[in-house]
C-alpha cells in the first residue's frame, strides 16, 4: 500500500511540474493561467484553507483540493500544449532543479520577521 501511494505521489509531482510548464506556454488562455497560478500557489503553499493540525480535515483539504485542482487545470488546457509540456517535463527529468535563492531569501526574512515580532510582542508586554 505504501508503494501505491509514493507512486501516486509522484505522479502528482509530475503533473504540478507539468502545468507549471503549461503555464509559461504563450497558447494558454489567460483565464486558464490564472486558475493554473492559483492551483500551483495552493499546492506549493505552506498556508492551507484547513490548518494540518486540525486532525482528519487538514489533511484531507490537501489530498481532495490539489488533485481536483490539477484535475480541472489538466482539462482546461489545450491537449496539443500539454503533449509540448509532456515532453518538454520529460527532457527535463534528471537534471538539476534551479534555486532561486532571493525568493528563498525573502521567505526566510518574512517568517524572520513575523517571529521577532512575535517574541517582541510577547516579552514587552
């Protein structure tokens, strides 16, 4: 059962690799990127509609809304671009991902700067 799900795992990697590339392709209505954005900012997102620490829902928010929404982008975008991105992924496989180190870096100040307020907040008063 454990290999069923790495295996579907995977392949929900995959798929979030695929539209990402699907995004970038100039044929992709507007309206359908926007959605796509939407999709791949809430499944790369650390803030959920249901906090994980709410046992059960919050992650099962995870395993229903980000298959469902891969689902609906995968049907929206054109067949011809997604067989252009198929491929594109597969060449792609194996190969080292970029790093983007300045969003990285402001991630890192953000939470930074939300913890020192915090503690400033609850050690000054």
């Amino acid at each position: 059962m454990f290999k069923k799900v790495k295996i579907w795992a995977t392949n929900l990697k995959r798929q979030l690799i695929l539209l990402y590339v699907s995004y970038k392709d100039p044929r992709v209505k507007w309206y359908v990127k926007i959605f796509v954005a939407c999709v791949l900012a809430y499944a790369f997102s650390p803030i959920d509609l249901i906090p994980d620490f709410i046992p059960i829902l919050g992650i099962l928010d995870d395993i229903i809304l980000v298959p469902f929404g891969i689902y609906l982008s995968l049907k929206m975008i054109p067949s011809d671009v997604i067989k252009d991105a198929t491929l594109r992924v597969d060449t792609l496989k194996g190969k080292t991902k970029p790093k983007n180190w300045i969003a990285g870096g402001l991630i890192i100040f953000g939470w930074l700067f939300v913890g020192i307020w915090l503690v400033s907040l609850f050690l000054i008063n």
